[in-house]
C-alpha cells in the first residue's frame, strides 16, 4: 500500500464513528421539544439549552421549562394540573398537554422507546 | 501511475455505500391533535410530508365530526343536530329521527351494553352530569349528595329502554340520557383508521390517549406501544402491536376529583352510582376499537371478582387489569406478549377466562 492508501484507510476509520452516530445510533433520548399554543403556532426547541417558555393559551399563561435536557409544565391555569403531574419528559415521543389551555408538549428525537403511550 | 490499491478500493465502496443510507431514510411523521377532548399522537410510517398532512387533515376531521357530533353537552353547530338534540328529545318522551350511521352507532352500543351485563351503560349520562363530569376541565367536588345518585340509581335507565325503529329512536324511560364517552373514542380512533386507509396509507398509529389503533409496523419491526403505569408517572408495560390491533385502557387517573382526602373518578358504577372502586386501570387488545372501548370500561366496573366474567361475555381475550393493591391480573393471551417495564416487576397473576 501506499501512504496516500493509509490516509484513505486512516480518514475512513475516523469518520465511521460518525456515520454510525448520524445513521445508525439508536438512542431513546429526546432532542428536540414541540409546543404548539392555541392558535397553532409551533414552538421548537433544543432540550440541550436550558430555558423557560411561556405560552398564552384562552385561559392565561403555561409555563413550560427545559431543564437538563427535560421538559415540563411548571404551571398551567388550568383547575386539573395534569399537565403539570405529568412532571418531567425526555424520551422521544413522550407527549402532555395543557387541554383547557390548549397547550402541547411532545419531545422530538431520532428513535422512540415507544411509539406511542396508552394512557 | 500506480495502480489503485484493493484496500482503496474497498474503502472508497464502503464509504459510498454508507453515504447511500442518506438518500431515502424511511422514518416515522409525528404530530398531535387536540380533539375528542384529549390529545391525540398520530404516527405514519414512511410517508413524505405532503402526504402526511394531506393524513393528519383527513385524520382530524373524522375526529372533530365524531366529537362534535356525539358530544353528550355541548350542542352542535347550527343546522347540525347531535346527541345534545337526541338527549333532548329522549327526555321530552318525542321520538327523534336520526341518521343511518347514529343508528348503527346506537344499535351496535346496545349490543355491547347488553354483552357487558349493562356495566358498560351509555344511558345513564345523567349520573355523569350530576357527578360534573360533563365539563372539559374535571369537577372540583364536593360529591353529590347521595339521595340524588340513589335517585338517579333507581331510576335504572339502559341502553335496552331505547326503541329503534328504522331511524326512529326514542325511549320507554324518560331518565335515559346518551353519554357514549366510554366507546365513542373507539369508534372514532377506528373511523380515523379507515380514513388513512383510504388514502393508501397501511402503516400508522392513531392514538387519542386511552384508545389507539395500530396498523402495519415500523419499517421492519412492529411499533411499539407503552402502556401507562396507574400508580406513578412512567411506563408499566409495552406491547408490540400485530398488523390491526387497538388498545384502549380505562384508568382512574384520567379524569378525577380529590375531596376530603379520596379520589372520585369517572368511571361510575350503575350499579351503585358511584366511582367504581378496587381498580386503577384496566387493558383490552383486539382488533375492533369499539368493542376494545366499551370492554375497558366493563371490566373496571365488574372490578377483581367479576372481570373474567365480563370479558367471556364480551368476547375479549386479551386483558390485563391492575387492582388497588397493584397486583396485576392479566390473561394468558396477553401474559405472553406482555413485555413488564418496571423493576420490580409487580405481583402478576395469569387467569385463564375458561
């Protein structure tokens, strides 16, 4: 072989951690979160920075937080507050909603533990 | 020049085989809906965008038709009668003319009442209302007052006092009021099945929280369902769905009131009038979303010593049904592909219905 074959080879075994990471790595772990308010509007946001995000909904304010890669509901004024017992999201695929509010939070990510839950 | 190398040769098939895996990636289009007064998590395998919403639209409005139609408190649009018109009239003791698809809707509910031994019981909307369950948001309490659920008890209107007749419906007792919230969902999540079908779409999850139907399979294995835990937040368990199957769970969780330190919760029993008590939750698979629906129900209320019962009669198979104590009772059939997510693992019992 020669030394531009060994660059080849060397270049190769290096980027293929990364083509495993980008197709095939199955994580379970969320990346994303989507909120979608009242009126539609879509709200994505990265899991990795942690942040508050306040939605207006017909009843008054939800407030979701992301925090260390997970997403709740701290306070919704809705009477029920199932929204906010639904507590911390991480996995992909993993949904709540504020429905007197209409306010909704799923996590987005590459590969789902669960393709849906039965709740 | 020197002649390319075997081993340059095979490093450069491989890359360009691996950089092929990024052309057409199947993968799953997500979204939710909030209709049917819940949120609904819809799930379609490999289908390209515009399609996929062109879907979730055709999903949508069979869901809001549903909803709209059936809903046992809020009237309809105008021009549009719904169940809130055929409630009406059932208690002004007029005989109301209704549509081909109501009275199939009708009759198959009160095959399944009558299956369900009158546990499952979509005629006793009264009771609901009185419990202040006819609201989006779950009632705050105090608990009505006992004299008027004994009331409404003794008053023991079913799904046979309803006289269908061609599309004429009207009932022989007067304190009969429609609540299909306890199969509606089952139907509806069917309905929305059909409609995906129709527009070629074999591979999806419709999921409207408590009842969902799967068809088809992700890519190459099936999809894959978590079923909530009743006690905690989490998983208790999951199921990998065969090729046209629903799942519909009745929990005490889903819609409640805490007073004075005890939960009361919407499933009601007509026996007594009451939150049905000694259950948190309770799993029917089968392939008819409807009947999936109404069973959950039935089995709740027939409670630990009647369950199997219910579901002999109600020709349900696969049940798996967690009682106060977290111990979880479950049939052959779904013992043996019932996958346990929590460590550790609860008290099971197997129970053969036979």
């Amino acid at each position: 072989m020669t030394r531009a074959d060994y660059f080849v080879l060397a270049g190769a075994l290096l980027l293929l951690p990364w083509l495993y990471a980008s197709y095939w790595h199955r994580g379970g772990v969320g990346e994303e979160v989507r909120i979608v308010g009242a009126d539609g509007r879509e709200i994505l946001a990265s899991l990795r920075k942690d942040r508050e995000i306040r939605i207006e909904g017909p009843l008054g304010t939800s407030v979701i937080e992301i925090h260390d890669g997970k997403a709740r509901f701290v306070s919704s004024p809705c009477h029920g507050q199932l929204c906010v017992h639904a507590g911390w999201l991480h996995l992909g695929g993993e949904f709540t909603a504020c429905l007197p509010n209409r306010v909704s939070l799923a996590v987005v990510g590459p590969e789902l533990r669960y393709d849906t839950i039965n709740f | 020049m020197k002649r390319p190398s075997v081993a340059c040769a095979l490093v450069s098939g491989l890359l360009l085989a691996l950089a092929g895996c990024g052309g057409h990636k199947p993968e799953v289009y997500k979204t939710q809906l909030m209709t049917l007064g819940t949120i609904v998590d819809i799930s379609l395998w490999d289908v390209d965008e515009a399609r996929a919403q062109q879907a979730v639209k055709a999903v949508e409005d069979v869901l809001n038709g549903i909803h709209v139609h059936w809903h046992a408190w809020e009237p309809g649009p105008p021009g549009q009668p719904n169940l809130t018109d055929l409630n009406a009239r059932l208690a002004a003791g007029e005989t109301a003319t209704v549509g081909a698809e109501d009275v199939a809707v009708l009759r198959r509910t009160q095959e399944l009442a009558r299956a369900g031994d009158q546990l499952f019981n979509p005629a006793i909307g009264r009771l609901i209302e009185l419990w202040g369950f006819h609201s989006d948001d779950p009632p705050l309490g105090p608990p009505p007052a006992p004299e008027e659920i004994r009331r409404l008890v003794e008053a023991h209107p079913t799904m046979d006092d309803l006289v269908i007749e061609d599309d004429r419906v009207s009932s022989r007792n007067p304190q009969v009021q429609l609540d299909v919230g306890g199969s509606a969902k089952g139907y509806a999540v069917d309905r929305a099945i059909d409609a995906l079908r129709a527009l070629g779409i074999d591979n999806a999850i419709v999921n409207a929280g408590g009842g969902l139907h799967a068809i088809g399979a992700h890519g190459d294995r099936p999809w894959r369902v978590g079923i909530r835990n009743p006690a905690q937040p989490g998983i208790i368990a999951s199921l990998e769905m065969r090729a046209d199957e629903s799942v519909h769970t009745s929990g005490n969780y889903e819609r409640f009131f805490d007073y004075q330190g005890k939960r009361y919760h919407h499933i009601l029993d007509p026996r007594t009038g009451y939150p049905a008590e000694g259950v948190l939750s309770v799993t029917v698979v089968t392939p008819d979303g409807t009947l999936a629906d109404a069973a959950d129900d039935a089995l709740f209320i027939a409670g630990v010593s009647g369950w199997k019962e219910i579901a002999r009669r109600m020709g349900v198979t696969q049940v798996m049904l967690i009682d106060a104590d977290m111990t979880v009772h479950m049939t052959p059939q779904m013992a043996e592909r019932l996958r346990m997510e929590i460590d550790p693992p609860p008290k099971i019992v197997v129970e053969a219905l036979e």
